[in-house]
C-alpha cells in the first residue's frame, strides 16, 4: 500500500481525535464549517498578513493549490544559500506536509517563527510548531531560533501601516522538546488508523478542544425534542441527569430539579405551553416615559485599523434606537458610519443627541453596551458626563425576561433570537439576508470598509446592516408589550 501522506493540520485534528482525521480523508462532504469558524480564519489570515509586512523583503511562496510547485520554489530559493525570508515556505519529509508562516532562511542557521491570532501561546501550539520543526530538521534546515508569535494586546496602533510590536514573539525552542519526541510516533499511529475502518469515538469535551469540530453533527446521535442538555448553568446538573438514564427532560421526575429556573423550564416543557408571571409587568409599568430601546453594533479587528486602538478592542460603527412616547408612538433613529473613518466620535455625538437627558433606555444583555459606553467615556473625556448618564438609564430586559418569561421553544436559551420567535414570531432574523447575527454585523461591516468589496454588494450589505441592527430594537418594543401584557 503506498504512504498515506499527512499535512500538518491533518496531523493537528488526529490529534484532537482520530475520527476526525478519518473523516476529513475519507468523507470530507459531511464537514460543516460554522460561520464564526469562517470569521476565525478570515482574521487568521489578516494576522498571517500584518506579521508579513514586518519583513517588507519576504518573498512569499504561493501555489496553494499547486503543493509540487511549492516545494520546488522553496528548494530552488533556498539552494543560493543566502539570507532570504521565505513566507509560506513548503517542505516535505517522510509524507508530511508542512508550510512555514515566517522562515528567515541561512544556511548557518535559521529563524522559524509561527503565527497565531490568540493573545497568549496556549499548550496545543506547541505541537503546530514541533510538527513543523520534525520536518525542517529531516529536510536539512539547520534551526537556531525557534519563535511563537501571539497579538500584543498593549499594542497601540499608530495608523501608519506600522505593525511594528503588535506581535509578542516568544522563543520556544525548549517548549516544543516534548512535543517533538512525539511526533514521529504520532505519525506512525495516525497512519496505522487511516488504513482501518471509522473509529467508533463518540462526542465529548474532544469535540470543541482546541477547536470546534466541523463534523459534530454528523457524530451526535439524535436527540429528543427537549433533551436534557438544555438545562442552562452548571454541566453537573446535566450529567447526573445523564448518568441516571435521563435523556428527555419531559421523563425527569417532579420534585428531581431543584434550581427554580430548570424548575421553570421544566413545568413550561411538562405542559407543552409558556409561563408568564405578572412580576415583569409590575416593574416595566413603574418605568416612566418617554422610552429608548437602543442596540449596538461592533467591529474588534485582532489588526487594529484606526488610529489610537487597540487589536481587539470592541469598537462601535452602528446604533439604532426606537423612541417610544407615552401615547405608545415610535420613532425611528439609527446611525451607520461606512466611510471606512474611526466611526466612534461621531457614534457617541449622534447617540447623545438621540437619547436625551431622561427616561428608560431599554437593552437586552447591558453588559455589553455598559463596557462599550464605559470605554467611549475614557476615550472621549468631552463625553464622558453624557455617556455615564446613559449608563445609569439602561434598563435590562435580560433578567427581567429571564425570571419571568419561558416557553419550551426556547430550548433553554433566553437569547433574544430563541425568545422573539416565541412572542413575535413575525419578526424572523432568518428573512434579514447576509446579516442575522451578532457576528454577522462585524463581518459584513468589514466587507463594506474593503476597497475591492463591488459598490452593488457594498450597498446591499449597508441595507442588510441597517435592517439587522433596527431588527434588535423592534424586537425590545414587542418584548416589552409581551411582558406587560403578563
């Protein structure tokens, strides 16, 4: 039989688990990519990238579909024996396959330095690097430096093009020793288990460590309508369920849960139909008016693209507000900044201007808009009196929802996307085009700042934006009139 040949992210998921490496050989149609894993690899890439330009004479190795085209170049420019950096640079030993993100090529000795996005080196970097150094070494490469290099959070951007310090480089020649030893036996074992049949591996912690795995919903067996799994907090509760035989919540004996929330969920789903306390409609009448539904959009980029931020930081390009009088009038209000300039300033004049000095500002989840107004605030001491009074008018609808509201269709989530079908079905975020979720909204957003982005696709996504965004408030104004209505 002839050799099995391996890359190193074949190698990489194997390790995660051998059935993954089985099926990405041999049934790659039943991979499902998430589109935040999507997202994870487009930034991966801009990282790839920004590491490039500190190296402005790197030559870069293409041919990504071309492998015998790649080794070649690889061969033929370190065959000169001069000082070159190679970016991508392929190399081939014993079967498997490796391409070096950063090689500073000389024949005395040279610099291999491996990319990541993450803000730290996490242990199962280490083997990324050892398999890449096993085969450097039985190709001939004479290592002397072996480096990691993670996003430096510290770094401020200077909006230069400089990325001069964005990346901390730690040297882990020592670090990788264990996991290098390793390798070859590794290998060995992953080949063996590729000539054989599937693994029979069910799912388990192994199925999102280090990463998610994109054949998880081929491996979960099905599940009943309302499994137990969806209990929310603590695992414990969950696996003592499972470890008494229990997989339908519905089978789960009254008197068994003792958390009121699962006990909550419980009865919901026992009954087949929601619960409405009247505790939410008491607060929300003691509000007074005139009331602010506000919703915010982000953009944290891992390579800063402003000047004076941070890679990282939760920048806020979008906002949209519903005004609500007292005789239950609205009023539309929104802001969108596409001109590919810092959109924060005007972010934070426009939405003062909008909210006003009183009354509710109503949001689902206020952690996430107090830590982006609290950030405004410190960058924007001219604002900063009017950001922190906005901050002492938000009002969550969260907890509110959370401590009275449940129906079984929620599956155990009270994110505003599994609670708004149940009250409002009308309001579906699926018929919202190319911009549906939270993710969504940054990704599409840095579609649009993209120069080479076509105008029609530019405007489309503007509009997909502008709906998304106004689609979170109007939720909040019908979640609001559901509670009271309790």
């Amino acid at each position: 039989m002839s050799k099995i040949y391996l890359s190193k992210s074949k190698i990489l998921s194997g390790n995660q688990c051998l059935k993954r490496l089985y099926l990405e050989k041999n049934r790659p149609e039943l991979m499902k990519i998430s589109d935040a894993a999507e997202r994870q690899f487009a930034s991966g890439h801009k990282v790839g990238a920004a590491a490039q330009t500190l190296w402005p004479k790197g030559h870069l190795i293409a041919h990504n579909q071309e492998l015998a085209e790649a080794l070649k170049e690889t061969r033929d420019l370190i065959s000169v024996k001069e000082k070159t950096t190679l970016f991508e640079a392929t190399f081939e030993a014993d079967g498997v396959l490796v391409r070096n993100d950063i090689l500073e090529y000389a024949a005395k000795g040279a610099r291999l330095v491996e990319v990541k996005a993450s803000t730290s080196l996490k242990d199962y970097h280490l083997l990324d690097v050892a398999v890449q150094v096993w085969v450097l070494q039985k190709t001939g490469v004479n290592l002397k430096r072996i480096e990691l290099a993670h996003i430096n959070t510290d770094f401020v951007y200077q909006g230069d093009g400089d990325y001069a310090g964005l990346f901390t480089f730690v040297d882990v020649s020592y670090g990788i020793q264990d996991d290098l030893r390793t390798v070859p036996d590794l290998v060995a074992r992953l080949r063996k288990m590729l000539k054989g049949s599937e693994p029979d591996i069910g799912i388990g912690p192994h199925c999102h460590d280090p990463y998610e795995c994109p054949f998880l919903g081929y491996c979960t067996p099905p599940q009943p309508n309302y499994p137990v799994s969806l209990l929310p907090g603590r695992r414990a509760i969950v696996d003592a369920l499972l470890a008494e035989g229990y997989q339908d919540l519905r089978d789960v004996p009254e008197g068994r849960l003792t958390d009121a929330k699962h006990q909550r969920i419980w009865r919901a789903t026992m009954a087949g139909k929601p619960e409405l306390s009247t505790g939410a409609k008491k607060i929300l009448d003691e509000l007074g008016y005139p009331r602010y539904y506000m919703d915010f959009e982000t953009v944290n980029p891992a390579v800063p693209i402003w000047k004076g931020t941070h890679p990282y930081e939760r920048l806020p390009f979008q906002w949209s507000c519903e005004f609500e009088s007292a005789d239950g009038t609205l009023k539309h209000n929104e802001f969108l900044d596409t001109s590919g300039n810092a959109p924060m300033q005007d972010f934070s004049r426009t939405l003062l201007e909008c909210m006003g000095k009183k009354g509710p500002i109503f949001v689902y989840n206020a952690s996430f808009e107090k830590s982006v107004l609290a950030a405004l605030a410190k960058r924007f001491p001219l604002f900063k009196k009017g950001i922190n009074g906005l901050i002492k008018r938000i009002v969550d609808l969260l907890p509110i929802t959370r401590d009275h509201y449940y129906h079984p269709d929620m599956q155990g989530s009270w994110s505003i996307k599994y609670v708004l079908p149940t009250i409002a079905p009308h309001l579906d975020y699926g018929n919202l085009g190319d911009v549906q979720d939270s993710g969504g909204a940054p990704a599409a957003y840095t579609e649009i700042l993209d120069h080479t982005t076509p105008e029609t696709r530019r405007e489309s996504l503007i509009a997909d934006l502008r709906r998304y965004c106004e689609r979170d408030t109007v939720a909040m104004v019908e979640l609001v009139r559901f509670l009271r209505s309790g």
